[in-house]
C-alpha cells in the first residue's frame, strides 16, 4: 500500500464541503418495494373472500401506514436527488439499480388503489377518489416513462455480459401491468360513454404492453438459471419478482371483466368474463410452479448463509398479487378451491410482510441498511 504524502500547511487543499442530507445517499429507489408490500397486503385483505369488520379495519390501518411511508419515502428520495445527483445519476447507470425505479410507479399505484378500497372510510369518498385519481395519473405516466427509460439505459448505456439476466429486469414493465390492474376502479367515476371506454381500453393496451414485453425478457431469465445455476444467495430473494406480471396479470383480466359489461359493447364487454378465466387460469397454475421453484432455491439459499436485505420484499407484493389473481378467479369461477388458494397465499403474505418489517425496522435503527452498499454479488 503506497500512502501519499501530507501537503504542507501553505499547499494544503481545501477541505470538501460536507454534503447535506447524508443519512439518504445511498436511499435507492428500491425502497418503494417497502411500500408496494405494504400496500398490498391492504388491497388483497380488502377483497378476500371470507373477510370480518375486524380484518377490514387492520388492512385500512396497514394502508394508512405505507400512505405515510410512502410520503416520508418521496420526502427522503427528493432529498437525495436535490443533494446526492452523483449517486442518483451512478443508480441510473447501474444495472443492478436502475430496474427499481418501477417500484415507484408501482409505489404510488398501490396506495392510489387502497385509498378508493378502504381508505374512503376514513377519509370520505370524495378526497378517497382524488387520492386515487392523482396518484393513478403520477404512477401510470412514471410507469410507462419507466418501462421505456430503462431499457433504453441497459441498450445504450449498461453494459452488461451474456448469462446476466435478472428478475429485476421485469421491474419496469410490470409497471403498466399494475396501472392495467388497479384502473379499472377508476372507471365506474368516469361519466359514461367515451370516458369508461378510453380508460378501459387504455389499461387493456398498457395490458398487452406489460404482458407481451414479460414473454420477451422471462426466457431470457429461465435460460440464465438452467445454464448459470442458481443467483447468489443475496439475490435469491428476487426469484420470487416473476410472479409479479403473473399475478398482476391475471388480476387485470378479472377487473376487466368486472367493469367492461355496460362499458363496451355487448359483442365485447361479455368476452372478458371468459377472457378472465381462459387466460387467468393456466397463468396463475404457472405461476404455482414458479413458487414452488422459487421458493426451493430460497429456502436452498438460506442453508448457505442468505442474510436480510431490501431484497426480502420481494417476498410480499409479488405474492400479493398472485392473492387478488385468486380472488378474481374465485369470484368468476365460483371455484371454492380459488377462495382457499387466495386464504393460504395471504397467510404467506403476511407472514412474509411480518418479517420483512421486523428486519427492516431493526435495520434502520442500527443503520445498516443505509450503509454504503457492498458490491453486487456476480450473476
């Protein structure tokens, strides 16, 4: 180690300018994964089939908590980008970083959707649909910004080797998918006629968006595992983002279905209540498997010393959203076997949500968390 000489007091450089706001530098957009898990843990409690006013009350408190996150979240992210443009434009640049500027469309979609689901008995009606409708508007044009921006950055300015696919790679256009998913909530407020039918037709497109760029970039991830073997045990975690477009996926098509009669025209709107269940139901058996698979290599990965990261969220939206593709299906289907698939994925969801907030709090209070990063492991 060659150690430089100490400049004279007369030739001694002037010392940096200490940065403000350090506590947020190394605040990277993946934090919003926290608020999409805790989110969806409110909107699927909100539409299970076998629900109480006592379970109804706890998913409007668990909303009110990542709408509270997420406005201190934006709060820490607009000081880190006023103060920190170095390390936000090195996260850009980053291959393993810039796929999670999805999580806040996806962020804001999901507290968007929860204020119109339980948010309007605590807050009214009228502000939970401005609420919805002002965070809908933001997330889906971040989204759709998104699902371009970062794939553009990986063509031009990533470089990234052969075998390094990643499942954080379908973080920016699953992002329209979630817009697809949660807007048709939106559209019985619209005044009916063109309005109901842009929007409707609008998320069926931002649909085909997500789903057709999913097919294109998930062999991709499959080919990377059965050639490269399994990700290193700090990544496993993220195994389980591909059941995001899957779940999401499904989901939509059961919204559609639910407002498109009275929408559309009647040759149209009566195609998707069997579009729900022609389509929803091979999609959420594959994506059974993937759970299955995934959660193989995870328990696989923690036997050879996988500790906590922001990384175990991925443990709660995704399976979030295979919880509502359940609950549409049972509710098109009149399956009761879809019912108690949604009951048993949302016991996992919670579970998993309990965990990762215990170890995320413990991080923040020990400051692990907003530590500098250590190098991503190799793929």
């Amino acid at each position: 180690m060659v150690t430089a000489a100490q400049p004279t007091a007369a030739f001694r450089t002037p010392r940096a300018t200490p940065r403000r706001a350090p506590a947020v530098r190394h605040l990277g957009p993946n934090w919003y994964a926290a608020v999409m898990g805790t989110a969806i843990v409110a909107n699927a409690g909100a539409t299970l089939p076998a629900t109480s006013a006592a379970l109804r009350t706890a998913c409007t408190a668990v909303w009110a908590v990542s709408a509270l996150a997420l406005v201190a979240l934006l709060a820490a992210r607009a000081l880190h980008w006023a103060h920190h443009r170095d390390q936000a434009r090195a996260h850009l640049l980053d291959p393993a970083v810039a796929p999670f500027y999805g999580c806040l469309s996806m962020a804001l979609l999901s507290v968007g959707a929860g204020a119109l689901l339980l948010g309007r008995e605590w807050i009214g009606g009228t502000a939970a649909l401005a609420v919805d409708t002002v965070l809908f508007a933001a997330g889906t044009l971040t989204g759709l910004a998104a699902a371009v921006a970062v794939p553009y950055l990986m063509v031009v300015r990533h470089r990234i080797e052969p075998g390094q696919a990643a499942p954080v790679w379908l973080l920016p256009v699953v992002a329209p998918m979630v817009s697809a998913a949660v807007g048709p909530l939106l559209v019985p407020h619209l005044p009916p006629g063109q309005g109901q039918q842009a929007l409707l037709l609008a998320c069926y497109a931002m649909f085909g968006l997500s789903l057709l760029a999913t097919l294109v970039l998930l062999p991709l991830i499959l080919a990377r595992l059965l050639t490269a073997g399994p990700l290193p045990v700090a990544l496993a975690p993220t195994l389980f983002l591909v059941l995001g477009p899957l779940g999401q996926s499904t989901t939509a098509a059961n919204k559609f279905a639910d407002v498109a009669v009275g929408v559309l025209s009647a040759s149209y709107a009566h195609a998707f209540p069997a579009f729900a269940v022609l389509f929803g139901v091979p999609v959420m058996g594959f994506a059974l498997l993937w759970l299955a698979l995934a959660a193989a290599l995870v328990v696989r990965a923690r036997r050879d010393g996988m500790r906590f990261s922001m990384t175990w969220w991925a443990f709660t939206f995704p399976v979030g959203t295979c919880v509502t593709g359940a609950e549409g299906l049972g509710a098109h289907t009149g399956l009761a076997a879809f019912d108690a698939l949604a009951l048993g994925l949302y016991a996992v969801l919670v579970a998993a949500w309990a965990v990762a907030v215990a170890r995320t709090a413990h991080g923040l209070l020990t400051g692990r968390l907003l530590a500098a990063p250590k190098p991503a492991p190799a793929l």
